[in-house]
C-alpha cells in the first residue's frame, strides 16, 4: 500500500497497542514503525533500479524482519528516554540492523556485492528517526521518562512493522514475506495499491483520535479503534470481491471458450469496482474489464495481447531480464521499439486506456537494450501515454459500469 496508508496503520496500532502508557508517543512510534519497512526504498541511491526493485519489499517485508527488528528497535528507544548512554545504544543497533538486512538480503536476486550497500542506505534511514527525536529530546532538555518497558516498546515495534507487509500482501507488487529463506512473492491481488476508501476514513479517525487527547482517553480509544474495526472491515469486504470478480472472469473465458492456462484478478488503481484480469494462453494473454456495478454479471469482451516471447534473446537470460520474469510472474508481452531494443510490459498493472495499442499505454513497463558486451540491460520507462486525461475519464466511466464506447455516443 502506499505510504500514507501504512503510516496511519502504524500510527493506529501503535495507539491501541501502548497508547494508555506513552500517550502520544505511541502514535509517533507505531507510525515509524509502519514506515520502517518501506525504507528499502532507499536501495534506489545506492544501487542500480532493477536491483533496488528486487530488494523492495524483500526482508524489510518478511516475518523474520517483523519478528528480529522489532527487538533491536524496542531497545534503542527504551533507551533513549531513559538516557542510558544513547550513543553507543544507537550504533550497536545500526550495526544490529545493517547485519539483518545485509544477511537477510543474500537470497534476493542482487549482486552480491551491491548488498553492502544497499544495507547500508537502508540502516540510514531506519536509524534517522531515533537520531532525530535523541537530538530533538537533547535540546528541548527533556528528563528522562521510563513509563514504558523495552518489552512494551518491542511489542508495539512488532505490530507496526508486522502488520504492514500482511497489508502489502493484499496488492498485485507482491511481497517476499519469506524472506531469506524464499523470494516467493505472496500476492493477493484484493485491493489497488493506493485506495482511498480504505485510507481516508482510517486517517480522519486517527487524527480524530489524537486531537482528542489523553484528557479523554474513552473518546481516544473509540476513535482509533473503530479506525481499526472500519479499515479492517472494508479489507474483509475486498476479500469478498476479490471471490465474486474472479468466478465471473472464470465462468466468462469459459463462456468466450477461450484457452488458457491460468488467469489472475486484481482491482484498478484507487478503487474496488473495477476489476481487471488477465489470462494466460500458449502464444497470448487475454485481458478483461468487469466493474461490480455492471448491469451483468460478465466480461463482454477479452483484448488479446500476443506475448511475443519469441523476440527474447535465447536463454541463458541477462540478470535483468531474469529479475523482471521472476518480479511479473511470467505476466509480461515483448514489444519492439522504433528506437531499437525492445519494450518489457508487465501486463498485471494492465494499461491505462486498456487498448494495448500505444507502447506507452502500458503502466508499468522497462526497456530493453544491449550493452557493449551484448548483455541485455533494462531500464524502467517513464513514457507519459498520449491523452491521459481521456484516458482516466474513460476509466471513471468504466468504474460506473458505463461502457465507454456508450460513453462516447
């Protein structure tokens, strides 16, 4: 999910989990907690782009990391509001967690020589924050305050953390929750990776919550927790969704009687009505759009998208093109390009005008070109699709069941 979301997650976990103890504290620390996982991000400054997308939601994202950082977190704020020798307790806990993430990130797909590195942005930027508040403590010449353990604070460092790849899992990115034992990424495809009906009231609930203060606690904690209960309800209801969309996209490739091997389902950017799918045959993949307010309960119609895997250079692949099959899980078509090389379109985050027909209509999509040595090398396309504007017009039409041929007439 996008950062937002995760920051309130945290931010509404950390307040049911140690609120009554740390008051606002909780809050601040629960919503660090639920950005802690998604500063891999910073792999991108010390690595090339296809490595840093490997290493995105890899062991930041895993149970292991849910379970070990917390401890190592736990213990560097306790200490530094009790003020007991802060200084040494932040280095031993950077060394802690650039150790975590330096082994935990062997078995993801990256050179090993770039995981130095890549550890290293990544301790940075989680330590930051315990950096900031020790200076910021330091000059306010605030005492020192014990009202919590370093099991409370490891606790709430748990379930901030640990809830944000579980939340993760719900989006078509996918995420390595096994790491560094599997690079298996868990996807569930139920809910888009940005959805502001799941966030918007989440947030106003939580900022209700702490502008109501710890003067009335029982106000506070109704607000978060049915910040909690509402979120959390709404997540079931995609869940529900996600089985309805796919047995109508099932029964209407049936229907179409077309062929296919598998096929997935996965909601459009920013909502929970319009579903997309995607099937995979021998030579193409069959791609549909069904909206819950459609009048039927069916796909009308399936663009076929040839896969073009042929245009491949033969295997063995180049490291990059290896990252991107494994990342688009097989999902992707080839295109040429009229510059040369060829254009890599991961086909899971479909098309913006769902045509296919515009090489930069796709949404997510590399290009691919031959270095000095003949290695193929990919680098992500930031191609702007003609009339984007029409485009999310037609898929606000389409969202409302409207057909966008209708539309036009």
């Amino acid at each position: 999910m996008d950062s937002l979301t995760q920051l309130t997650l945290g931010a509404a976990v950390g307040e049911a989990v140690l609120g009554k103890k740390a008051g606002n504290r909780a809050m601040l620390w629960g919503a660090i907690g639920g950005t802690i996982p998604d500063l891999d991000v910073f792999a991108n400054v010390a690595t090339d782009e296809i490595s840093a997308l490997a290493f995105h939601r890899a062991i930041t994202h895993s149970f292991a990391f849910a379970v070990i950082a917390p401890l190592i977190m736990g213990w560097a704020v306790h200490r530094l509001y009790a003020k007991r020798q802060f200084g040494p307790a932040l280095g031993l806990s950077a060394l802690a967690i650039f150790s975590l993430v330096g082994l935990g990130s062997l078995g993801v797909p990256i050179p090993v020589t770039e995981i130095p590195k890549v550890a290293g942005a990544v301790t940075v930027a989680i330590m930051f924050f315990p950096a900031i508040v020790y200076g910021y403590r330091q000059l306010r010449k605030r005492d020192a305050w014990a009202g919590a353990s370093r099991a409370q604070w490891s606790w709430l460092f748990f379930w901030s953390i640990f809830t944000h790849p579980l939340l993760d899992a719900c989006t078509t990115y996918g995420t390595q929750l096994f790491q560094p034992f599997a690079d298996y990424r868990v996807a569930f495809n139920n809910i888009s990776v940005a959805d502001p009906l799941y966030t918007m009231p989440f947030l106003l609930l939580v900022i209700a919550a702490l502008i109501a203060g710890r003067k009335r606690p029982r106000l506070r904690f109704w607000l978060n927790t049915s910040g909690l209960i509402i979120s959390s309800a709404y997540l079931l209801f995609t869940f529900y969704n996600k089985v309805h969309v796919h047995r109508v996209f099932r029964e209407s490739l049936d229907r179409q009687e077309v062929v296919y091997h598998r096929f997935m389902t996965a909601p459009t950017i920013l909502n929970n009505l319009l579903w997309q799918g995607i099937a995979e045959g021998d030579t193409a993949f069959y791609h549909g759009m069904y909206s819950l307010l459609d009048e039927e309960e069916r796909v009308t119609s399936f663009t076929v998208i040839p896969k073009n895997h042929d245009l491949l250079p033969p295997p063995p692949y180049s490291r990059d093109l290896e990252t991107l099959m494994w990342f688009s899980d097989g999902y992707f078509s080839i295109l040429p390009r009229e510059a040369g090389g060829l254009q890599y379109n991961d086909l899971r985050f479909g098309s913006l005008k769902q045509s296919f027909d515009d090489p930069s209509d796709f949404v997510f999509h590399f290009v691919l070109e031959q270095d000095e040595a003949g290695k193929w090398r990919a680098r992500q396309s930031r191609e702007q699709p003609r009339d984007a504007d029409q485009a999310l017009r037609n898929l606000w039409n389409r969202m409302m069941g409207i057909n966008n041929q209708e539309a036009k007439r």
